[in-house]
C-alpha cells in the first residue's frame, strides 16, 4: 500500500511503560499509512508548547496534567480529548464504575446483564452494615476483595478470594467485597474504541466446589487460588467456551460508551455457571492493553479515522 499524506496529528500522553506498549511500530506505520499521524507527547514540556493537535488521548491523572489539559482546551477548541478527566476518574472507584451497568435496560435473546452483589468494607473491621451478626446472615462467601480505588497502581491489583470474616479483617482496607460465582475459569474482555468493539477469551478463576470451600479459611491472592480449581490447570476450558453473542457484545459496548460518556474501556463479563443466559460485569478499565488484541493496529486506525473524518464521537 502507497502511503497517503499525513492529514492528521494525534497526540498521546501515557506514562513511559503504556506508551511503550501501546505506540508499537506497526500502529505507528499502520495509521501513517491511512493518513494520521502519532505524536508522543513531552511529559516534561508544558502542553501549551506542543502541537497543533487534531486529537489527544490520553491516560494520566495528576492534577498538573488535568489542568494543563483545561488550559489547551481553553485556547484550541477544536483539539478533540479522548477523554474527559472528569468522566474518566469514575472508573477509578470500583463502585462508581459499575454504576452504569446498574442503569442499563438490555433485552437481547432473553439475556440479562447485571453486576455482581457487592458491599465496601471502608474502614478495618467495619462493613457497611449495622452488625456484623447481619452480615454473616446476608453475604455470601467466598468473595472477592478488590481495592477500592482501581487507578492502574500496582497495589490497585492486588485481589484476594476470601471465604470468611476473619479473611476480610486480614486485609487492607477500604476495599470492595464482590460475591464470587463459578463462571467457568473463563472471562470475557469487550474491548471498545468508539463505535468499534471487539471480544476476546481469556483464562479466570477456575470453579470451586462446595467440598474443597469447606476446608479452606482466611483468604488467598489470586495467584494461589488455581490449587482449588475444580478444572485442571490449563487452557483448554477457554479453548471450548462459547462466545456470547454478537449482538450482545455490540449493545453492550454501545450502552456503556453512551452511559459512560467514554470512547476507550474494556469491559470485564463473565457467565452465571448456573445459568448461561445470565452476564455479569466485574470490571471496567480505561485505555487497557489494545496491543493485546489481534489486529490492534487496524482496530485502533479505524477508531481514529472515526474522529478525523467524521468528529462524532461521543
């Protein structure tokens, strides 16, 4: 293919390890090709030095960076932002980010969407509830315990699955409580850019069985929790998964885009082991690794000629 002329400047600033992965050589050669061409911003010059820009995408969170974002804004209003900080942060709170999937009204070949029954432990050894008499009585173990602010540190990372109390009160606090379900040590990772989406497999906690729950306490990180599978160790689980369907991978990458008000998350799903027409959501995360998806180049070119040519993303 002849390469085209350049007609469009978008601008990113990632942290050096994101960039690094992200603005591999192939996208860079690829959308130069189809006429756009990727800058790497300076994070040590001032952004009003910087440009012009038709577009900036972006993941960063620091003040500094959010109002020099503001003050560019101010001065070109044409510079397109992918995406709004304010918007952005509330995928940070793992409470907040779900909250729009509480809100969705999806009817597709009689399939529900919904998100797992969770609480937020805030302080150690205090629930959201009045006793802890109530909440023995009304959650569920075993669970999984996620921090509460998922802003892509390492410690934001780090889950647990915990079968009783005592496994919560050993942990750091505040964290989000999320009632586990066997879901067939399979997720499935939606991954949106605008109007486009994608839908890959990807191994998860394996099944437990009620026998094996019953001799274990405490709570264990992720990372150890494979010696309790009731599958053995290996791919062959996702290798035979079914996908869900197609039109639900689309509506549900469309009305999370239009609740979220975002153009780039992927959405974590996996399926009710007891029931295959139920979905739950358990995670959304902003800008995750498009690089892992096959034919990212192509994926993400088609997303930015979407805002070069036709300025109506969300």
């Amino acid at each position: 293919m002849c390469e085209v002329e350049v007609s469009a400047r978008v601008g990113f600033a990632l942290e050096p390890k994101k960039l690094e992965s992200f603005l591999q050589p192939s996208l860079l050669h690829y959308a130069k090709q189809h006429g756009i061409n990727l800058v790497q911003i300076d994070l040590n010059t001032p952004l009003s030095q910087q440009g012009p820009f038709h577009c900036i995408i972006h993941k960063l969170h620091t003040q500094n960076w959010k109002q020099q974002l503001h003050e560019f804004s101010s001065k070109h209003p044409n510079t397109i932002i992918i995406d709004p900080p304010e918007l952005v942060d509330c995928l940070h709170n793992r409470v907040t980010m779900l909250e729009s999937v509480t809100h969705l009204k999806l009817s597709i070949e009689n399939i529900t969407v919904e998100i797992p029954n969770q609480i937020v432990v805030k302080e150690p050894k205090s629930f959201d509830f009045d006793t802890i008499e109530e909440l023995d009585s009304t959650w569920k173990f075993p669970s999984i315990a996620k921090p509460l602010e998922a802003n892509g540190t390492v410690d934001s990372h780090k889950l647990f699955l915990v079968f009783d109390r005592d496994g919560v009160n050993s942990l750091n606090n505040p964290m989000v409580l999320q009632e586990f379900m066997n879901h067939g040590g399979v997720v499935f990772k939606i991954y949106v850019a605008g109007q486009h989406c994608n839908c890959v497999k990807r191994k998860s906690l394996g099944d437990l069985s009620k026998e094996k729950l019953k001799k274990v306490k405490g709570s264990l990180p992720f990372s150890q929790v494979s010696n309790l599978s009731v599958q053995e160790d290996d791919e062959g689980g996702v290798d035979k998964a079914e996908m869900p369907p197609q039109s639900l991978i689309i509506e549900l990458a469309r009305a999370l885009r239009e609740g979220l008000g975002l153009n780039l998350f992927n959405v974590d799903v996996i399926r009710d082991g007891k029931n295959p027409r139920r979905y739950l959501v358990i995670d959304i995360n902003y800008f995750p690794g498009y690089a892992k998806l096959p034919s990212y180049e192509s994926f993400f070119t088609n997303f930015l000629l979407d805002i070069v040519q036709q300025r109506n993303i969300v």
